[in-house]
C-alpha cells in the first residue's frame, strides 16, 4: 500500500523491468508466487524475442537517464541496467 505516496521514477522503473521480463517468461513469475502468470505460456517467436530486446533497450535508455536520489536508487538503477544488458 502506497498511501497516496508516488514511488521513487526508479522503483516504477523497476517495477515495469519486472513485469515485462515475467511477460517474457512467465514460468518464473510463477515460481515466484505471482498466481496471475500461471495460466500463461512464453512466446519463443522470433518477432517475440525481438520485441523483447526493443523494450529491454527502452528501458535501459530510461535507466540511463535518471538521476538517483539515494543510494538504493543507485543500486536499482544499476540492476535495472543490468538485467537490460
């Protein structure tokens, strides 16, 4: 529960990495307890697969531009990058 507080634009960012990358696979949202990813399967097509790579390419731009006000920040947007890469 937020109450009311907008979350820090890395967190969102994150949370958006998150959610794509369980769209992507959805075996591993699963497995992480999320029940709204069991019924799905993975699109292995090519056309998925690369708009895969466009959307982690975005993100990681939008990454790239923040500015982290904190040092968790800091570390999320270097994992956010990461996980892009």
């Amino acid at each position: 529960m937020n109450d009311g507080v907008m979350a820090p634009p890395v967190r969102d960012l994150a949370d958006q990495l998150a959610r794509r990358l369980f769209e992507a696979d959805p075996a591993t949202g699963s497995a992480l307890g999320l029940r709204e990813y069991d019924p799905l399967l993975p699109d292995l097509s090519t056309a998925a697969q690369a708009q895969l790579a466009v959307d982690l390419a975005d993100i990681d731009s939008r990454a790239a531009s923040l500015e982290p006000a904190s040092a968790d920040e800091h570390i999320t947007r270097r994992v956010i990058r990461s996980a892009c890469d």
